[in-house]
C-alpha cells in the first residue's frame, strides 16, 4: 500500500510540478490523474509495467481504501471556516447568492449537454 501511494503521489507531484512549470491553467492534481490513468491504461497492455505497486490491483485497492476515508479529508476544510466564521457571517448573502447561481448554471449546463447528446444520439 507504501508503494501504491507513493505512485499516486508521485503522479500528483509531476502534475503539480509540471503545471506550475510551464504555467498551465489547470489544477496539478488533474494532471496528475490523467499521468495515472494513462499509467493504468499501459499496464493493462505492457507485462513490463506489471511490477511494485502496478502489479494485482495494488493502486485500486488503494485507491478504495482512500476513498473509505475520504470524509476525514474534508476535516481541515471545516476547521477553516470555522476559525473564519466572522467572514462567512459577514459576507453569507454573498456566498449563499453565488452557491445558488452556480446550482442553476449547472443545471442548465447539464439539461443542454443531456439534450445535445440526445438528438446527436437520435441522427445515429
């Protein structure tokens, strides 16, 4: 399991390391994940690439065992806007307004992409 997340680290750490290199407008971790996911992917077609942590699922046993826990990893999030709770009261008609905002656009978004899907789906 070290070594598994040690991958997942290290393919985070080269998005990050990468992104902020070379100034990209994306988050590294996303990279990151896409340096994992091809990882995966060659694995599945090279023997080669079937060692240490590549090798019986390790990174998916792993990776559901993170997904377990991942609840305790929004514990630090909570903490900071607790300790920042004077700003969220001041500025909660702000934020409430905007949570809202972006709950419609992303319905909207969603019902549009559903419908374009659909009649593309329709031709075929």
């Amino acid at each position: 399991m070290i070594a598994s997340l040690s991958l997942i680290l290290l393919c985070q750490l080269a998005g990050e390391a990468i992104v902020r290199g070379l100034n990209l407008p994306m988050p590294g971790p996303v990279l990151g994940l896409t340096f994992l996911l091809l990882l995966l992917l060659t694995r599945d077609r090279y023997a080669t690439l079937r060692r240490g942590p590549l090798h019986n699922d390790a990174i998916e046993s792993t990776g559901r065992g993170l997904l377990a826990h991942l609840s305790l990893l929004f514990i630090p999030a909570g903490v900071g806007v607790v300790q920042k709770l004077d700003l969220v009261v001041e500025h909660g008609g702000g934020i409430l307004l905007t949570l809202a905002a972006s709950v419609v656009v992303t319905l909207l978004v969603t019902v549009a992409t559903f419908l374009a899907v659909s009649r593309l789906l329709a031709k075929n």
